[in-house]
C-alpha cells in the first residue's frame, strides 16, 4: 500500500473504473479523471476515489486539469493513462478536426501531464513510481475505420519509448496494449460471437486482465519501456 495515489484519466467507466476499484481493494489511495458525470462514479466516491472532471479535448482544458490535480495531491505513485475516445474517421469537413481531437486526448494529454505531474511522481516516498500508457493493439495493423484512432494510440505508443529513456532509473514508463477485452452495452449474439472469434484463446476475458497486467508493472522493479500485448493471441489469426 502507497500514502501516494495512483492517478487513472478515464477511471470513471470501464477498464479504468474496474482498476481504480481494484487498486482500492488493495487499499491504494486512488484519483480518476471523468469527462461526464454517470452514476458509476458516486459508486467509487462512496469508496473513497477521488473523482476530478477534465476535458482532455483541449490544450486549456488539459492544463486547467493538471492545475487541479497539483492542487489536490503533492505526490502521485502512479499515472495510467487510459483516457480515450474510439472514433470512426470522417470523410466530411470534420475529418480534420475529429484527427486534432484523438491527437489532444491520446497523445498531448499525456505528454503533457508527464511532463507536468514529473514532479509529483519523483515526490513518492516510495523507490518504484510508475506510467503506464493504455494503448491499443490496433496499433500495430492500423485500421481501415479508425486511422485516426489508430494513429494517435501509436504515437502514445511511441511517447512510451522517449518518456522510458527520460525518465529513466528512477520512474518506469510502460504500456498495455490491450484487444477485445469485454463487450460493450448493446453488443448482440452475432457480433459477441465474432470477437470472440478473433482470439486464439477463444474468449473475451473481461477486465480482470488488464488489472492483472498494470499490477505486474506496477509491482515489476526492473521493466521499462516495453508495451504489453494483452490480446488472446489475436496476432496469430
């Protein structure tokens, strides 16, 4: 257990949401950033998470939020930046725009929250302090409906490279590169049946995964700058 909170943007849905209540009941102190109220998040306030608003979409938006967070805490354990927006591309007049957005909330978030929140990282009483960037493994083949996507995810795929050589002995910079991990709301027999199909391991293993793989980088003294493939094997299809 840390005094020291480990910080999840995105953390008020989905995987982000089930590590923050992971971490707590491991009995880490734990901060997440949200872009929208939802009921979810009451539930980890009830449990003691501390929940930030932060609009990633902007550069003003991401400075008035690390502005917040260093008024909030002097010292994190970690940052895992899982914040994200999976949108289709645009062959309209807001294809551009849409691009600048999935660049701001991918990629310039977190170099900017690195590089700002340094500070309270190397402020952690304890030796092992951490980023982890949460990336995609689209990354590695593209895609023909996300590029945009696709592209920002590999450029934070790629911050993970320059951050681990910077940062480097005393913060580890990783990330997770993660694929058909749980199904979405809504999601019918047919196309539940078509992701599964996608995995060797003939499975969709829900988010117990992804905590299991930040928890190995999060306890891993000796690990840094790699990505970590967490995708049922999919590359062997």
């Amino acid at each position: 257990m840390s005094a020291s909170p480990v910080l999840i943007t995105g953390g008020g849905q989905r995987l982000g949401r089930h590590c923050a209540e992971r971490l707590r009941d491991d009995g880490h102190p734990v901060i997440v950033t949200y872009r929208r109220e939802r009921p979810a998040l009451e539930a980890l306030r009830e449990r003691g998470v501390v929940t930030l608003q932060a609009d990633f979409e902007s550069e003003a938006g991401i400075l008035d939020f690390i502005a917040r967070l260093k008024a909030e805490t002097s010292s994190l354990r970690a940052i895992v930046h899982n914040a994200s927006d999976w949108a289709p591309d645009s062959s309209g007049s807001e294809a551009g725009a849409n691009f600048e957005r999935l660049f701001r909330v991918h990629m310039l978030a977190p170099y900017l929250i690195n590089l700002q929140a340094r500070e309270l990282l190397e402020a952690c009483s304890e030796p092992h302090r951490d980023i982890v960037h949460m990336t995609d493994y689209v990354v590695q083949k593209g895609s023909k409906k996300h590029a945009a996507y696709a592209a920002s995810k590999a450029g934070l795929d790629n911050l993970t490279l320059s951050f681990a050589a910077m940062y480097a002995p005393t913060i580890q910079v990783n990330a997770i590169a993660p694929a058909m991990i749980m199904h979405n709301e809504g999601d019918n027999e047919v196309y539940a049946a078509k992701v599964k199909a996608k995995s060797v391991m003939d499975m969709v293993p829900g988010p117990g995964v992804i905590y299991q793989s930040l928890r190995y980088l999060l306890d891993n003294r000796y690990v840094t700058g790699v990505t970590l493939p967490v995708d049922g094997g999919r590359h062997l299809r």
